[in-house]
C-alpha cells in the first residue's frame, strides 16, 4: 500500500461530499459537503495539500453500465484533475448512497436530519472501497480520468 492521503469525492447533482484518509490510507474520514456549483474554489481549498490521489465516484447501473450522472461525474472529475494537478481516477460508487443511508437509520437519523451528511459517508464510502481494494491487489485502484474516456468516447 502506498502511503499518503487520498480525497474521495461523492459527486450529486446537488451536493458534493468529501472525505480523506489518514497518511497510511488506513481510516476514512468525513471532510465536508458542499453545493454543487461550476466555482469549485471552496471545494478545491478544503482538500489538504499532502494529498497524493483523488478517486471521485463513477455512478454506474448495476450491471456496470452507463447513467445519466455518468458524463457529469467524470466532466467534473477532468476539472479537478486540471485545478489541483494531481492524480484523478473514478471509482465504482454503486451502492454508496444506499449504504449510507442504512448507515444513518442504523444510529437513528431520518433521511431529512442527514440530509448534508448523507454525502459525506457516501465519499467515505468510495475512499473505503478504493483503500481496501489497492490493499488486497496492490494495484492503484479504479481508472485515470484520460483512460475512461479513451475507452467511452
């Protein structure tokens, strides 16, 4: 596993969740929500200088196909790439939302008072997924911003 702090990012239409791991890619933490707008100023600015990668969450069907969210997830994804230079790759998020949600109700929040964080654990979601698969392949996990669309265009 290589060490460093990694961001994930749960794209919506409305919001954007963050998280970030510690330096040895082991804990995932909630990093904030913010709207989702064209200035990424505000988001660009919480994401800690150290970190090495970026995984954004590539909505998916689930039988692994495309969506509507799809194309906007990864415009998104190539926009952060350029404004923070770094490393972007999409990760499969199918089921974070959904997994968040049990999350939430498990500790008996409702749907409206998790509202804002819902995003949060879904990008929490993304970086445990991402983490757990570079541990167990020690491949860099899912695909760069460039490979996806040579290979969807």
């Amino acid at each position: 596993m290589r060490p460093g702090r990694r961001v994930a990012i749960d794209f919506g239409q409305s919001r954007v969740g963050l998280a970030v791991s510690d330096q040895q890619a082991i804990l995932a933490s909630p990093l904030g929500t913010f709207p989702n707008s064209d200035d990424l100023s505000e988001i660009i600015q919480s994401i800690p200088e150290d970190v090495i990668e970026v995984y954004v969450g590539l909505p998916t069907s689930l039988k692994g196909g495309k969506t509507a969210s799809t194309s906007s997830a990864v415009a998104f994804a190539s926009q952060m790439q350029k404004a923070l230079n770094l490393p972007v790759r999409l990760v499969d998020e199918r089921l974070t939302t959904s997994l968040s949600h049990a999350r939430m109700r498990e500790i008996g929040k409702s749907q409206r008072e998790s509202k804002g964080f819902i995003d949060q654990l879904a990008a929490v979601a993304i970086l445990e997924s991402a983490m757990t698969a570079e541990r167990l392949t020690g491949q860099i996990p899912g695909v760069s911003v460039e490979d996806w669309k040579s290979q969807n265009d």
